[in-house]
C-alpha cells in the first residue's frame, strides 16, 4: 500500500443513490401521536422517524386518502 495517493487524477461522479435520499422536513406533530409511534418503536426496536416514514409510504402505496367530515354549523 502507497503512504500517498495522488487523488487529483479522479474523475468525480453523481452518487447513484441521491434519488433515493430521504429528504428532511420539519412537521408538528401531536404528543400522542409522537407517543404512539415512539412506543412502536421501543417494541420493533425500528426509530420512531422510520415507522413514521413506512407508515405514510403505505398510505402512498394505496393511494389513501384522508377523509375529514366537518360538523355541519347551523
């Protein structure tokens, strides 16, 4: 092995798996919410950020939608 290598000669390249990056975001969630998903991640020993995450990819991957029903004001 070379004590030195001379790294000026490399070609730079896109990181193939920067598509596939997760991008950061900042939400407020509910402190229950917060607990359920913290509480499933102490069971499953997966981060709570992750089950979070795997949770809305399903909803995606079935095309869910939320429904809200507004109580009716008279």
């Amino acid at each position: 092995m070379r004590a030195e290598y001379d790294l000026s000669k490399l070609k730079s390249r896109k990181n193939p798996y920067a598509s596939k990056l997760k991008k950061p975001v900042t939400m407020r969630l509910s402190g229950d919410v917060v607990d359920y998903f913290k509480g499933m991640a102490d069971e499953s020993g997966v981060p709570y950020q992750s089950l979070i995450n795997l949770y809305l990819r399903d909803c995606l991957a079935n095309s869910r939608k939320v429904q809200i029903h507004w109580p009716q004001t008279v």
